[in-house]
C-alpha cells in the first residue's frame, strides 16, 4: 500500500513538473478546452441539468412511473427508476446518474435499486452522435442515427447483463409527490438552477483537467494515441477519428465507455447521496465493450454506400 501511494505521488510530481515546464502549451490547452465547454458542454448539458432537477423535485418520477413500468420491469426495477433512463438519453452524461442519484434521495428508489440503475442509465445523448459524430466526422447523418442506436441497445444490453441482481434490502416507502404550488415551483426552480450551476463548474473543471492532460498523447501518434485519448476524454477523441472502419468502432467504443472525465463527472454527481460510483463505471466499461463488438459486427453495412 505504501509503494503503491509513492508511485502516485511521484507521478504526480512528474504531471505537476510536465505542467511548469510546459507552461505555455498548458495554457493553450486550457484555452482550448475552456472555449470548447462554452461553445459545446454547457449549451448542451446546462438546460438538462437544470429541467432535469426540476422535474424530478417536482414529482416526475412518480407520475412517468406508470409510464415506464413495463420497460424497467424487464430489468427489476420500479417505474420510477425510468425517468433516469430516458432522461440520462436525452440530456447525455452524467444527467442520468445524476437523476438516480436524485431518485434514491426522494426515497423512489432502495439502495440495490439505485446501484443496479447506475449501471446502465448514464449515457451520451444523440446530439453528440448526429452532430458531433455524424456529421462532423463521418460527414453523414445516417452513421450518426447507427451510432446513436448501438449506443442505446448496449446501455440495455448492459442493464440486462448487470443490472437485474437484485440484494436482499426491502423496498423502501417513498415520499409524497410535492404539491405543484406556485411558491413550491418558483422554489423548486430555484434551487434547479443553482444546482445547475454548480454541477456545471464541476463539469467544465473535469473536461479542461483531461482535456490538458491527454495533449502529451498526442505525441504518440496513430490508432494508439486515438485508443488512448478514447480512454481519457471524449471531446478530444473527435478530432483524432477517422471516417473508417476503426474510427467507427472507436468511437462506439469511447461513446459507450465516457472516458475517465465523464467518470470523475459522476463521481461529483453522485457526491453526498451515499450512492458508490462503482456500478457505474463497471456498466460503462462493459457497455464500451459490447458497443465496440457491434459496431465492428455492423461496420461493413453502416458504412457502405
């Protein structure tokens, strides 16, 4: 244990050297990324955030129960738990942890119910896939939809593979829906955009961190320096893929898995609800998995003419 903390500090110390002596590439990765949060993340992750809380305080997960009852029973879950799922979808990483997390707090969710969720209901949301990925790397909207839905059916796939292990904890009784009162609104919104806020500042301080911190990769060069990039960070994985076979199948793989910043960005969203990260990034790393074996199996037709 104590060999093992001086080889993270020494590597620490050598980031914290590579940072000083590199000061003026650092800070024009800074730059970099700090543009890329106000151009990209926050546009598209802010308003989900916010509506997300919102919607959740407001008692959403109660009445879009009945809704998803019939999808989440095939993963053992109440319907409550489905609300993470299609929202995680639809405003990206790490809104879905985020809304489970928000879940287990209200009491809609018990402890196991929360953990198995976690293993499959963060996920990137289909404006990366169509924009970023279809048609910014592969210069077509039809890769973007096929990526988008191979992301989505291994996120189930997964779900199914990890997330039907039920523990033996009862189920716990959950609170009453809050009134839909003008003061409970303007309070509950509020508090939405605040937090908002805040998670945001979190967000953005991960990406510009690994986003720094995978310019060295760079240097490596080719399919390894795209792979591990891939491992790090997500954004900067996009101008690295190619518009082929394996530029397909790593950037399902990459989708699926989030990157180390997309776990640290769970990691804080489920920071003070007592849930752990770890189910998390075992789903996320068998949903890189199994997205980068579909998309290898699929390639030949999704990107046929």
């Amino acid at each position: 244990m104590k060999n093992r903390r001086s080889d993270v500090l020494l590597a620490l110390c050598g980031v914290l050297v590579w940072l000083l002596a590199d000061g003026e590439a650092v800070r024009a990765g800074a730059a970099e990324a700090l543009a890329l949060c106000a151009r990209s993340v926050v546009p598209a992750l802010f308003p989900f955030f916010a509506v997300s809380s919102l919607l959740i305080s407001m008692g959403f997960g109660q009445w879009a129960g009945p809704l998803f009852s019939g999808l989440m029973a095939l993963f053992r879950l109440p319907g409550a738990a489905g609300s993470a799922l299609a929202l995680g979808l639809v405003g990206g990483y790490p809104v879905g942890a985020r809304t489970a997390a928000d879940l287990y707090r209200r009491g809609l969710l018990t402890r196991d119910e929360a953990r198995r969720l976690l293993t499959f209901c963060s996920n990137s949301n289909p404006v990366f896939f169509l924009s970023v990925l279809g048609r910014g790397v592969f210069h077509s909207g039809r890769v973007g939809v096929w990526l988008w839905l191979i992301h989505l059916l291994c996120a189930l796939l997964t779900g199914l593979l990890l997330g039907r292990r039920e523990g033996g904890e009862g189920r716990r009784s959950p609170r009453p829906a809050p009134a839909a009162e003008e003061a409970r609104f303007f309070s509950a919104l509020v508090s939405a955009i605040r937090r908002g806020s805040e998670d945001m500042v979190h967000v953005c301080g991960f990406v510009v961190f690994f986003y720094v911190l995978t310019r060295p990769l760079l240097a490596i060069g080719g399919r390894a320096a795209a792979a591990l990039v891939g491992l790090t960070e997500l954004f900067s994985l996009t101008p690295l893929l190619a518009p082929d076979r394996f530029g397909l199948v790593l950037a399902a793989a990459a989708s699926g898995w989030g990157g180390l910043s997309v776990a640290c960005q769970t990691a804080a969203a489920l920071e003070g609800s007592g849930l752990p990260v770890g189910p998390c990034l075992g789903g996320k790393a068998v949903q890189g998995v199994l997205s980068a074996l579909l998309a290898a199996a699929l390639s030949g037709y999704i990107l046929g003419p």
